[in-house]
C-alpha cells in the first residue's frame, strides 16, 4: 500500500519536473519564433511604409508581439500550478495514512 503510494507520488513528481522543462523549452522555443515573426513583420511594414526610420511603428510591433506571448505563458504557469496542487494533495493524502498506520 505505501509502496505504490510511494510510486505514485515519484510518478507525480517525476511528470511535474517533466512537464516544468518541456514549458521552459516550450517557452524558449515561443520566444524565438515570437521574435523571428516580429521580425519579419517589421521588415513587411518598413518595406510598406513611406518612412522606413519610423519609431512610433516600431513600437507598436514590439507591442503586439508581447501581447501573445503572455497569453502562452500564462497558460503554461496555469498547467504547473495545477500539477502542484495536486503534487501537494498526494502528499498530504500520504502523510496522512502514514500516520494513520503508526
């Protein structure tokens, strides 16, 4: 009985650190690909553009890229927040019948 709950809760830490390195990765891999669009989106614009310097639309492409890496960070701390929610309630659950079985 405690070994399986030992093994499920190695299983349950084990998948966290798991799922923390592919968000670390996720959001590295974002960011580049974030940058290498705004990148291309400022050339497109400077191209179109009557004044190739213009700050103000520098600016605003630097704006709208960080508006949609928020959202997928954000969605990613939601997913390792709720797996230590429930890392933390396996725990407890485990202590629990430890000290019951004393």
């Amino acid at each position: 009985m405690l070994a399986q709950e030992d093994s499920e809760r190695e299983a349950a830490t084990s998948e966290l650190q798991t799922l923390r390195e592919k968000a670390r990765k996720l959001e590295e891999e974002a960011k580049k690909a974030r940058d290498l669009e705004k990148k291309c989106r400022m050339l497109e614009e400077t191209i179109k553009a009557r004044n190739p310097n213009s700050i103000p639309m520098m600016l605003q492409q630097v704006k709208e890229a960080d508006a949609t890496e928020k959202a997928e960070v954000k969605e990613l701390k939601q997913k390792v927040k709720q797996l230590e929610v429930e890392l933390d309630e396996k725990d407890k659950d485990y202590d629990r019948k430890l000290r019951t079985l004393r």
